[in-house]
C-alpha cells in the first residue's frame, strides 16, 4: 500500500489533467446562459465520484441545479464524514482583464507559486478545493486506507444563494447524518503558515432601484428641476458610512459579538505584513473602520459595500440624459450574533427612510446566511489540526475567515453536526475576479493531507 504522498506523485499528471477538465466547464448558476454547462458539470462530478469508488451516486434534482450526493458506506458503526462542496462558479466578468480566457485553463508559474499554478474561473472556489476530496477517496478506496463512512453533497448554487441546498438539507436528514462536515472552500495563511478556518462571516445582499421622473429626460431642459436618481443614489450611498467608517444603519450594531482583548491579541499572532499587504494590492493605504486592525477589519468586523452601481447612458461618446432610475447590489459582511434577515430589514428600512422628496426606493433582497464559529477544543477541530502537522510539519493557527458561507450554519441546526473548514488557497489566488487561480502545489498538499484527517478522526473519536 502506498502512502498518500507517493500515490499523488505517481497519478500527479492525471489528477491535474482531470481538473483542466472539469475547470473547462462554464457552470456560472447566476447566468442561464450556461444552465447547459452548468447541469453537465453536475453529471461529471457525479462521473467522478464513481470513478474514486463511491456505491451509491446519485444526481438529486432540484428546481434550480442539481445537487450531487454519494457515499461509500464500510460499516454503520463507524463514524461518517459528510464533504460539502460546490462545482458552480462566479461569472468571469470583467472578461477584458483575464490574461487567458477564464473556461481554457493554463499553466503558469508566479511569485507565491513556484511550482506553476492552474489559471482559470473555479480554480480555487471552489471546483479546485472540491476536487481534492474526490481525489483524497480515491487514493483511501485504492490503497484500502478509508477508516471510516464517507458522504459527499456537492451542489450547483452556492454562488447565488443556495436557495434549494435549504430545502433539501431539511428534507433528507436521515440520508446526510453525519459526525463532521468537511468542507475545503476558504484558505489559508501562506504555503508555509497553515492555518484552519475557526470563523465565517454571514451575509446579507440586496439589490436597490432609485426611480425618478417617468423617463430618460434632456439634462439642459430639465437638469436642477427633478432630482437626478444616480445624483441622489450616489449621497444615499455616501451616508451608509459615517466619518469612522462605521456604518450608519439604525440597530445594524445591536448585536455584534465583541472578543475580547485577550482574543483579539490572539488573532494578532498570525503572521501579516500591512507592506506587503499594501504592495500587493497596489494600494498607498488601508481603509476601514476606525479603532480596528486590517485583519479584524476584514475578519471579526461587519462591513457594509457596494458591489455594482449603474443607471443612465454608459455607452461610446456622450448622451446628455437624466436617468429615470439607477441601481446597486449591496452586500452586507455579517459576524455572530447578527441575524441576516433582520439586518435585511433593518437596511430596507433605513434606506427607505433616507430617500428625499422627487424620488422612490425599492430595497430587493437577494440572499443570505448566518455567521458561523467552530469551536477548537472539540475532536474534529483536533484531528484536522494533527493532519496538517502530519504533512506540513507546523501546528496550524486557527483563524477566522472574511468571507461567507451561508450553509454552514445551516448544516449546524438541520444536522446537529460541526463543521470543519480546511482549506488550501491564498487571498491571492483571485477567487471572484479576473485571473482566478489555483497552486497546483496546494491543490496536491490537500489531496495528501485530506485522508489523514480521516484517519485521526476515525481514531479519536473511538
């Protein structure tokens, strides 16, 4: 039997060719342009799974994309791990700034990675992190090493909500029991500082129309008699935030968790460079809330930003028009404790109420989700924890993450189970922008590491 590093380096060609494979499919859920594509990568993850040697696969239908579910049951007595994951993608726009096309993946080698690093939309988030499981089962099922029961629940919506994951989730819990959920869709520190992600922010996003005058008008005729709905938009949008950079939303602060000093000074260990930080952005300066720290900024702290702005003529040459309506996508960063539909509604109300006279507003909810912490001192936590010391050599540093993932939550009180997040990309790797990528050194590192957390999970839980 080989061990995980030495069946990697032997099928290493193959597990990134299968990737190249998958990474050309353009399953963007938001654009039903590509609800084709999108249902055909469904039908190759599902393929995958077979192949790595699940007995049970199943493409679950959904009124939106489907959701893949297999399993490899070896003995009900055991524990079971359930895989979540996603094999939908983020739209590539802004296409222009790709420096390849985003559905024709390529190899190249940069800076943070040396040994080359696959270029394409999904790469990292999360077709890339997914595929590391499909693969790690593969290697446990071929070389007789899978100690314990495995599931697998990838789906098709994550980028837009999740909306049906809900549904499903609720109505087959007999079918996803488990004892940990596993989940690779965050990152990491840096490829010698691997951390685990403790922490996900919650998530509120909606979309806002300001409507004015009943049409486009001529600016010369009627510029200073009506209000302008991008002029009144863009001041709306300005006093979401006040000079501290604290955000203006009555009651949106109720019920934040405060750490405490003593956790805060914690979270400061982690290695960061604010230069560096700064360099890599190609940025004179942070920005944010006053009194806190760049990683707390983006980490423990709610925020509250602008996605996507627009309303009038933004063609070629110029069109003197006053816009009947303008738009914004907002989204709202959530931590424990804040509850995304009451923020939803407590930011439809204060936009509401700051509209002027000459204008009305329409606050649309999208989607969101919860917060999530996972507590350290509980066995999952710890097995993780030994499986990164086993293939990196370091102990690795518990840290929370910025970014959302609604369903967690979710899965916490529909499953009553915990869930732990190991993931291998880099804030660098470009997840939802142009240039996405994925080191092919942290997409290996996962394959290997992946089973030795099954391993000590399966031994500790004993």
């Amino acid at each position: 039997m080989k061990n995980s590093k030495e069946y990697i380096a032997e099928h290493k060609d193959r597990f990134l060719n299968e990737l190249i494979e998958l990474l050309k499919l353009p399953s963007v859920s938001a654009d039903p342009a590509f609800a084709s594509s999108t249902k055909e990568t469904a039908e190759t993850v599902a393929q995958s799974l077979r192949d790595a040697g699940c007995d049970t696969v199943e493409i679950c239908e959904t009124p939106g994309y489907p959701i893949v579910y297999a399993d490899k049951i070896i003995d009900k007595n055991l524990p079971t791990v359930l895989v979540y994951g996603h094999y939908d993608v983020q739209p590539a726009d802004p296409i222009e700034l790709w420096d390849s096309p985003p559905f024709e993946p390529v190899i190249k080698k940069t800076d943070k990675h040396p040994d080359g690093a696959i270029f394409a939309r999904g790469a990292c988030d999360d077709k890339g992190q997914m595929y590391m499981h499909v693969k790690a089962l593969e290697y446990m099922v071929a070389n007789d090493r899978l100690p314990c029961n495995v599931k697998f629940m990838i789906e098709g919506e994550e980028e837009v909500g999740s909306a049906n994951l809900a549904w499903y989730v609720e109505h087959n819990q007999e079918k996803l029991a488990n004892d940990v959920i596993l989940i690779s869709d965050t990152g990491m520190i840096a490829n010698d500082i691997p951390s685990i992600t403790t922490g996900l922010r919650g998530l509120s996003y909606v979309e806002v129309e300001v409507t004015g005058p009943n049409r486009d008008l001529h600016s010369g005729l009627y510029g200073g008699a009506v209000a302008n709905p991008i002029n009144v938009l863009s001041k709306m949008i300005a006093s979401l935030h006040d000079e501290n950079n604290h955000i203006t939303v009555k009651g949106f602060y109720d019920k934040v968790e405060e750490l405490s000093q003593l956790e805060r000074d914690k979270m400061a260990e982690a290695p960061f460079s604010l230069e560096n930080y700064k360099k890599a952005l190609d940025i004179d300066d942070v920005y944010g809330e006053k009194g806190y720290t760049t990683n707390e900024r983006n980490s423990i702290r709610p925020t509250l930003d602008v996605n996507g702005i627009w309303g009038g003529y933004t063609g070629e040459g110029a069109k003197t028009v006053i816009a009947s309506k303008a738009y914004a996508k907002i989204s709202m960063r959530l931590v424990p404790n804040q509850d995304w539909k009451e923020i939803t509604e407590l930011f439809k109300a204060h936009f509401e109420s700051i509209a002027p006279a000459g204008v009305t507003v329409k606050v649309t909810p999208h989607h969101g989700g919860q917060g999530y912490v996972t507590p350290i001192d509980n066995v999952a936590y710890q097995a993780a924890e030994k499986a990164y010391e086993q293939t990196f050599g370091k102990t690795p540093i518990p840290q929370r993450s910025g970014g959302s993932i609604p369903i967690v939550a979710l899965f916490e009180k529909e499953l009553k189970s915990k869930t732990i997040l190991m993931g291998f990309g880099l804030d660098s790797d470009a997840i939802h922008s142009p240039n996405e990528h994925f080191g092919i050194w942290n997409y290996l590192k996962g394959i290997e590491t992946i089973p030795y957390f099954y391993q000590y999970f399966t031994e500790m839980s004993k």
